[in-house]
C-alpha cells in the first residue's frame, strides 16, 4: 500500500491503503507505536512531517475585575499547522490571576 497524498498526523482510522495481502496498512503517525505502517509511511510522510509553528503572544487583557480578584489572558495564532504528523501545536492561550485596581474601587468602600 502506498501513504502517498494520505499522510495523517496523530492516530486517524482513515488515514489506511490496502497493503500486500490486501490487509490495511496505515499512513497516521500512530501507526509506528502500532507497528502497522504502510511500506512507504517513512518514505513518503516522514520527511514531509512539518511541525507546528506559532506567532508570538499577544498582549494581556484588562483585569476582568475592575476591584479585586480577576483573570488576564492573551493568546497567539498558528502561522503553520502541523502536517503529516509533525510536532503538534503548544498552548494558545494562557490566563494568569489578576487584582483590579482601578481608582474608583476604594470609593466604593
């Protein structure tokens, strides 16, 4: 069987072609933990693995909390999606604890 133009990246059922003896054979990266890779997997996916590339992180947000405790977050976007079965994509998003300060809080007391 033959991976070409069928190259999946992580454990996808799909992603087969008839093999010798007609069985399946697999052309999804899972398939070298499985040890039912086509004959041509490393050939024809492997050294086309491209893996994951972000962009950097965006600015935080306001505290959600304008008094007291709240929660920030920013993100990044991918500028290259991992394809036949390259490294896949870090977090995107992060959050991290906040305290709103804004002037008016202490009035409000």
């Amino acid at each position: 069987g033959s991976c070409r133009h069928r190259c999946c990246p992580g454990r996808n059922n799909a992603c087969w072609a008839l093999g010798t003896r007609r069985a399946h054979c697999y052309c999804d990266s899972y398939c070298e933990r499985t040890g039912d890779c086509c004959e041509d997997y490393h050939a024809a996916c492997r050294r086309a693995a491209v893996g994951c590339v972000v962009g950097s992180w965006g600015p935080w947000s306001r505290c959600s909390s304008p008094c007291g405790v709240g929660s920030k977050a920013r993100s990044r976007q991918v500028t290259i999606p991992p394809w036949h079965g390259g490294e896949p994509c870090p977090d995107l998003k992060q959050r991290r604890g906040c305290l709103g300060e804004h002037p008016t809080c202490g009035a409000a007391k």
